[in-house]
C-alpha cells in the first residue's frame, strides 16, 4: 500500500489545497493511504477533523507527514526542506511552473524523485478530467470579473430606476481560451455588455454563443489564421497594425477590460500598451490575468492595484487561491484521475512510463531530467 503525503503549501499567500476529504476517500477507494499535515486545509475550509473522517491520518507537521511518503502531492511547487526529505524514487506532483522554477526541477533530480508537472499533461480527450490547466483556469476566469466589479465601484447592469437609468458597464475580455469564456459568460450573467476578441478565428462562434461581440479584423487572413490542429498561425505585420488600431480604439472606450494571454514557457505577449491604459476614462478597470507572467498590460504589478491616471490595473497573483475551496476541490479532482494511472489494484505504486499522459508530465526520474522542453533549458 503506497502512502500519500499532502502538505501545507509554502508559496506566500496560497489557500488552495492538495487534496480534499471527498479527494481522500477516492485515493483510500485506490488501495493508498492518505497522510495530511494538520492545518493543511484550513484556508481552503477543510479541516483536520473532516480528514479523519475520511480516512485520513494528520501530520503534526510536514516532516511527520513525508516520513515514508511514497508520493507527495501539491498545488505549487514543494519547498527545499519536503524535497530533502523525500526518499529517492518517491513521485511527487504539482504544478511546478517548469519553465520559471529551474531550481526546483533541478533539485527533484539531485534528490532523484520522480517528478510529474500538472501543468504537462497532455490536453487529449483521455486526460480531460486531469487538466488543471484548465480547471484552474476557468476559476480565475470568475474571478477576475468579481475583482473587477469590486474595484470597478459602479453597477455592471442595466438598472431602470424612478430616479434615473444607470447604464450597463462595458466589459472587453482579451484572450477567449477558458480564462477568457469564463470571464464572458460571468460578465454577462452580471448584465455588462460585453465583448471579446481573440487571434483564433474559431473563438469567432465561442465568443458569439456566449452573447458577446466579437471584436477582431474578419479579412481573409483572419479567416485563414488558423491551423488544421487549432493554433494560430503568425499574422501579416500589415495585419497586426489593423488589428492593433481596432483594439486601441475599442479599449478606449470600455469600463472594464480583462487580459487573459499566456504562452507556456514564455513571457505573457503585451497587449495592452501604457498609452492604451490612457486613454480609458478614468474610474475604469483591467484586470491582468497574466501578471506572474510578465503580465499584458504595461504597467501592472503582481499582488497590486497600481492607479495610473485614474484608472485601475488589478494584478492579483493566483486568483483560483481567491476561491480557494472550489478551486481545491477541483484540483483535487484533477490530481485523483491522475493518480489512477499510476496505482495497481493492491494501491502500490506502478507507474507506466510508457502511458502518454504520464510520459507527458514527467519532468524527472532516476535523477534526470526528462521533460525535453526542460533538457536543453
């Protein structure tokens, strides 16, 4: 029987957890044991008790809980002291950020922990129910909106009053992957009038199925920016001035506009230039959803509200962590399926490192590492 250790998290301000007590009972339902570091759940409203109920056992401290650990599960990255204190040939997954945190994928290695990052899996129909990409992706999606209502200090609706008609906000979402249909469908259900734009023709009808008004350059390249497996090609210099010059003029006049664009293994693309924040009248809001990234909005600051000229650029860093029990229970969720894949029917630990999703995510074994994203970084 393989034992499962989950530990408080040690990134500065992350409420999210592991592993949940509905998660423990699928992971005891897998023949493992479950070991959790008291408090571990707290900030995410799971408490200790509610582990032990499901068949877990609680830690007095994280060195309690990684002693004869075969695998240690974690929403970021695990601190120096948990990977010293992991037995070599122990897994232990997570959402790393690879490219960003060399140190600590180079320090799974020395220690020789196999190591599988979240953030690799392979988004196929057989790993749907293990993309925590995109389960955490659709929660900051949400979030950004509510952030942005509360700085924004008006109504979003349409509201028809005996003193007068307030008029609905006017909320741009850049970027229509999950974040980014998220924060549309919310920003409607809240009665802004919203718009979207995206460089993938497809996101045309997403946007549109949403109620929202698809703001892009629709000419032929446009129609042709797309690649038979669903990427955007590179567009013409001619056709990124055209659609800089829309999107320059649409900004200006929103209420609210909110940046979803992330490249992974690379510095978040500028989209929202200083001169563009500007010209927003002031009182107006953009939330940037890819500020740990180098962000797309110039001038914002992780974890700030920066003011310039009146109006608001919100930076928060890890906004799943601000609705930090559903986006647990969510990845937890994530991490179960994940784990399936890597347990045999007695629960002892038998990966297949042959299995394409488990091939996908594994960054480090037998004190390499094997991502080849990560090799020659």
């Amino acid at each position: 029987m393989a034992i499962v250790a989950v530990t408080r998290e040690s990134r500065t301000g992350e409420t999210r957890v592991a592993i949940t007590p509905d998660a423990v009972k699928k992971l005891i339902g897998l023949g493992l044991a479950v070991v959790v570091e008291t408090g571990a759940g707290l900030a995410a409203s799971a408490t200790d008790d509610e582990y032990v109920a499901a068949g877990a056992t609680i830690a007095p401290d994280a060195a309690g809980a990684l002693a004869g650990a075969d695998i240690l599960l974690k929403v970021g990255g695990p601190a120096k002291e948990e990977v010293d204190a992991l037995k070599a040939g122990a897994v232990v997954v997570g959402l790393f950020n690879p490219h960003q945190d060399r140190t600590l994928v180079d320090a799974l290695a020395r220690q020789r922990v196999t190591g599988f990052a979240m953030e690799f899996v392979p988004r196929i129909s057989r790993a749907q129910a293990m993309d925590a990409l995109s389960s955490q992706a659709n929660l900051a999606g949400y979030r950004a909106v509510i952030e942005a209502a509360q700085a924004y200090g008006r109504a979003l609706p349409m509201m028809m009053t005996a003193a007068g008609t307030i008029a609905p906000a006017k909320v741009f979402v850049m970027g229509a992957g999950v974040a980014g249909l998220q924060a549309i469908a919310t920003a409607r259900r809240l009665g802004a009038v919203v718009s979207a734009t995206d460089v993938r023709p497809a996101a045309k009808e997403q946007v549109e199925s949403l109620g929202a008004k698809f703001i892009a350059v629709e000419d032929e390249e446009f129609k042709a920016a797309e690649t038979a497996a669903g990427y955007a090609k590179e567009m013409s210099a001619e056709y990124r001035a055209k659609q800089a010059a829309l999107v320059a003029d649409h900004i200006r006049k929103q209420d609210i506009v909110i940046t979803t664009a992330l490249i992974p293994g690379r510095p978040a693309p500028r989209l929202v230039s200083a001169e563009q924040v500007a010209s927003m009248k002031r009182g107006s809001v953009i939330v940037d959803l890819a500020v740990e990234q180098g962000g797309n909005v110039e001038g914002a600051r992780p974890d700030e509200v920066v003011e310039a000229g009146g109006v608001k650029i919100v930076g928060f860093a890890n906004l799943p962590g601000r609705i930090a029990a559903d986006a647990s229970a969510l990845y937890a969720r994530n991490l179960t399926a994940f784990l399936s894949l890597m347990i045999d029917k007695d629960g002892a630990l038998a990966p297949d490192f042959d299995d394409e999703i488990l091939k996908g995510a594994l960054i480090t074994h037998g004190g390499v590492v094997t991502h080849p994203t990560l090799r020659t970084a």
